[in-house]
C-alpha cells in the first residue's frame, strides 16, 4: 500500500491537523534571517553596539592633542645642553679638562676661574637648570658626575669632587598608600669651601656640607655635616674634627755635638 507523503497532502489540502509540514529542502523564514537579525544572539548585540559608536572629532582637535604631546615630550629636553653634552662626549676623559669646563659655562652655567672637569657630568631637571648650578673657583670634578637640578646647588671654591658622586634635590612627600612617592618636594643642596667630597658619596636633598670637611668614600649624606670635620657612614656622621695646627718639626740638636747649635746660630 502506498502512502503520499505528508508533504504531498498539505499540496492537495490534505494534509492533517498537527505541527506544520515543511517540503524538504525548504528552510523557515527565521532560519533564513541575518544572525544580525535574531534578537537575542551575540552578533545583534555587537551590531548594535557599533550603532553607538561615538561621534569623530571635530577638525583641528586632533592636531591639538597631538601637538600638546609632543610639548609634553620634549618638555624636560634642554636643547642648548644636549648639543654640548654631544661635544663633551667627543672629548677624552681627564684630556681637555678646561676645554670641557668651557663648554659647560656656553651651556650657560656659571662656573668660577682655575676649576676643571675631567669628564662628562650628566645634569637632570624641568625648566632652567642652568640657573641652578653655581660653582666656585679652583675647583675639579672627577667623573661621572651625577647632578639633579630640581633645586639650586651652591658649590664654593676649591671643591674637590671624586668619581660617581651622586647629587640629588629631588624630594618627594610621602603619598597615598596606592603611590607613596607623592608630589616632588625639591629642596637645595650647599657645599661649603674647600670640601672634599671622595667617591661614590651621594648626597640627599636638603643636605649642607661645612666648609673644609671631608666626607669618606661610600657615605650617605643627609641633614648638615659641621665644618672641618671627617665624616663617613651610611648615613654620614662626624668621625673627629679635623686637626689643622701646624705640627711643630722635630728639633735636631740632640743629634749634634754639644755647643753645635750654638755655633750653626754664629754668622759666618
């Protein structure tokens, strides 16, 4: 016995109450729609978030943002220093000291008469950091030398300074615990005629440095060191006061014949 198929009897109207009956190969209306079309799927939801796109921005806008980044980025650049830096590295080190000295002060620091710098000093801060260093006279830098300008730095006359000292200005207060290095507190440095300051001392922000001391290689220097005193530590503290008395020769009578004194006193 043969049976029409349920598809055949829906053609004749014949087909029999239930769920609708498809022809094969046919696909719904709903199947047929864009996944854009069906309400609820992922790919509805991502096409209509690009409906809210927002808007493009004005014209010109994008040249200021992008012209206040690059001031932003070239900011902290001292173009002036950055074409002596290039001629100082050119020369040798402890070579041409006055020669280097000179470039410094057309970088526009002030720099006293007789001081000399064996090398490369490696100067940092905003704004006019050729203002804020003022050294004396006869003075020699070893280097490298590393110096902050956040704050003035007053150096005397005579300041001997050793290899990789460290000089820094820059101070922060203590912040949120999310970012405990808060808004910079710059505070100066002063170092007194005279000082020698051996190697590999650096010196905090604030710090005063007495005239004639004499800081011990290694040291940490914070707060005032007296003057005329030997100080070395981490941090630094007072080891004697330097003794600056003339010592008084050993006589050399006792090595000669009695009366020998007497007579080298005689005219001749």
């Amino acid at each position: 016995m043969l049976v029409a198929a349920p598809w055949a009897l829906a053609q004749r109207g014949l087909a029999p109450r239930g769920p609708s009956i498809r022809e094969p190969g046919l696909v719904s209306s709903s199947r047929l729609a864009k996944p854009s079309e069906r309400p609820g799927t992922l790919v509805s939801e991502l096409e209509s978030a690009k409906s809210f796109r927002r808007p493009p921005p004005p014209r010109g806008a994008l040249g200021k943002r992008l012209v206040r980044a690059l001031r932003r980025e070239f900011a902290p650049l001292h173009f002036r220093l950055v074409v002596i830096d290039l001629l100082v590295r050119l020369l040798p080190h402890i070579a041409f000291p006055s020669l280097r000295t000179a470039l410094y002060r057309l970088a526009g620091f002030s720099i006293g008469k007789g001081t000399l710098i064996s090398g490369r000093m490696q100067l940092i801060g905003a704004g006019p950091i050729e203002r804020r260093l003022i050294v004396g006279e006869r003075c020699y830098f070893t280097t490298p030398l590393f110096v902050d300008l956040s704050s003035p730095i007053t150096i005397g006359h005579d300041v001997t300074i050793g290899h990789h000292v460290v000089l820094v200005t820059a101070d922060h207060e203590i912040g949120s615990p999310w970012r405990r290095a808060g808004e910079v507190n710059p505070k100066p440095i002063a170092i007194g005629d005279g000082v020698w300051i051996a190697a590999r001392v650096t010196v905090l922000p604030g710090a005063r440095i007495g005239a004639g001391a004499v800081v011990g290689a290694g040291s940490l220097v914070k707060g005032e060191i007296p003057p005329g005193v030997l100080a070395a530590g981490v941090p630094a503290r007072v080891l004697r006061t330097i003794d600056d008395r003339p010592s008084k020769p050993e006589s050399t009578s006792a090595n000669l014949a009695p009366g020998a004194d007497e007579r080298a006193e005689e005219p001749h």
